[in-house]
C-alpha cells in the first residue's frame, strides 16, 4: 500500500471540487428545499462527483485494472449525473444501471456461479444500488458511512485470510469521500452528493462488497451494510402497510425522522449512525473465523436488534411528534 501518494490525491481532488463548484454554480446545478426535503437553503448538486473522480484516478494511475467495472462504473455516474441536471426517465436509468450490472457481474466472474447465486447478486445488488440513493437525505449522512464501509473493505482486504481487491482502490475512493466531506459534513452544507455521489459510490460498495462475499464465500459479510439495510427494507414495509406509493419521495426513514421531526443536527444522526455500522463492522471483524452456524446466530442478532431500535424508536418518535402537533 503506497501511502505517499494519498496527500497528493487529496489535494487534486479537492482542488476538483472547488473546479466543480464553479461549474455548478454557472450552470445552475442546485438542489431546492421542497415539502419533502430535510434542509431548508438553495445548495450545490453533485458534489459526489469527487468519487468517481478518485476510482478513475486509480484506474490511470495503476494501468487500468478492471476495465468492465470502470465501464459500468462511467455508465451509471454519466447517468446519473445527467439525473441531477435534468430528468431521466426511470425506463432509460433502469436499463442503463442494469447494463452496468451485468458488466460489474462479469467483471466478478459472477457468471460462473450457480444461477440461483447469480440472481440474488442482482437482487442485492438493485436494492443497495436505490437504498444507497434513498439514504442520501441528510448532510454527512453518505460521506460518513461511505468512509467507514470503504475503509472497513479495506481492512478486511489486508487479512491473511482472503484478498479480494486491491487495496488501494476502497482506500483511494475514501480519499474521495473525505474530501466531499469537508464540504458536506457541516451544520450548513456547501454541496450535496446527488445521485452521481449517491449512485457511484454505492456502485463501488456493492463490487468491493460481492468480491468479499464471492471470494470468502459467506454471505456474512453483508452486515458491513446493516444500519442501511434495515432502514431502508424496513421503510419500504412500513410504507406498503399504509398502502404508500414506495417510489414516491417521502421524509419517513428513521434518520429523517431523527432530523425533521427530532431536530437533532444533521450531522449528528449521520455520526450515530455511523458509530453504530462501525461497532456492528468491529464484530464482524472479530468473528471472521467463527462457523458458519455462529455467524449466523451472530447476524440474527444483530439484525433483529436493529429491527427492534428500528420499530420502536421510530414509533414512539413518531407519536410523540403527532401528540405536539396536536397541542400546538
């Protein structure tokens, strides 16, 4: 792992960023506060642009690795980044994400898997491709979980136990997301991720994330995304029993409730959440070599805990708002 050349990332990306935000700023790429969003000013969009920039970056700088990966990795950030300029239709953004799956799977030879394997990989990986998006409300939210998933995958990749990617490509992304963090991870952004942010990161998670599982072959590995998981799976459900259109935009994810109705700082609930995937992340490091039957006692555990703070934190919030609106 050559260090050295981190600082002199950080700078260009940063340097990048501030390149963006000119640019942003001339052509009007801005998000506005509506109804359903969770901040109150006009603030810069795309400003997760700095991601794709860092893995490609790699990609020059290491002689182009894992060019169906880079491939699709460009097709779903051109995408997306056109989504925050102007409306795609969901027909168009679905075949395009899906075209850059199948060359992630072809990439991770996951063709050569059994095909029920195959299709829960695509499965997982469209849910955590639009849970990733749908998380993406609040400031510091994706910068902070990023950083420790990116940087968790790195760890992981040093064990003896198994090596499922250069290391240098989670380590040269987190770069990316720390730099965007100083811009969003404050009281007051500067810019948001968008969909480019949200998307492309998320797109580098789920292939770092598949080669562990694929390459250990244990799907433990999947509570690297807990905190995510159960919010987002357990929103949809809640949403479907109040009979809710679940591709409407919506405020009703725990951590928008924690921000809008709660009135904790942004950046505050995107920090607790962090801490909670790193202690859930610091468990899996250390139960790595347990049987197969103790992870997965492991991973009821610790999913149905978070089930459990999931349900009842966010119900009595809830009652709690409603109660106050009703006094008022």
């Amino acid at each position: 792992m050559n260090y050295t050349l981190l600082i002199p990332l950080a700078i260009s990306l940063f340097i990048i960023e501030l390149l963006y935000f000119r640019l942003a700023d001339r052509f009007n790429i801005i998000d506005k506060p509506n109804q359903r969003s969770s901040h109150t000013r006009i603030t810069i969009r795309g400003g997760g642009v700095v991601f794709y920039m860092a893995a490609i970056a790699y990609f020059f700088y290491f002689g182009f690795p894992l060019p169906y990966f880079f491939v699709g990795l460009t097709i779903v950030t051109v995408i997306s980044f056109y989504d925050d300029i102007s409306s795609v239709s969901s027909g168009v953004r679905s075949a395009l994400q899906l075209t850059a799956m199948l060359l992630m799977a072809y990439q991770l030879d996951a063709y050569m898997q059994s095909w029920w394997i195959l299709a829960c990989f695509f499965v997982l990986a469209v849910g955590i491709l639009n849970a990733y998006n749908f998380m993406d409300g609040i400031n510091g939210i994706t910068g902070i979980y990023s950083l420790i998933t990116l940087l968790s995958l790195a760890y992981l990749n040093t064990l003896d136990t198994i090596t499922f990617t250069d290391t240098q490509l989670p380590v040269w992304v987190a770069v990316g997301v720390a730099v965007f963090n100083f811009f969003n991870c404050r009281p007051k952004a500067k810019c948001f991720a968008g969909d480019v942010g949200s998307v492309s990161v998320a797109f580098i998670v789920i292939y770092l994330l598949a080669g562990l599982i694929f390459q250990a072959k244990n799907i433990y590995y999947i509570l690297l995304l807990g905190v995510y998981g159960v919010d987002s799976v357990l929103t949809i459900v809640q949403r479907l029993m109040r009979r809710e259109n679940i591709f409407q935009p919506h405020r009703t994810h725990l951590y928008q409730v924690l921000a809008n109705e709660t009135k904790i700082p942004h950046v505050n609930v995107s920090i607790i959440y962090g801490i909670i995937q790193l202690i859930i992340n610091v468990i899996v490091f250390q139960t790595t070599d347990l049987s197969g039957a103790t992870q997965t006692g492991i991973a009821a555990a610790i999913l149905l805990s978070l089930a459990v703070l999931y349900w009842t934190l966010k119900s009595y919030l809830l009652r709690r708002h409603a109660a106050q609106q009703a006094q008022a």
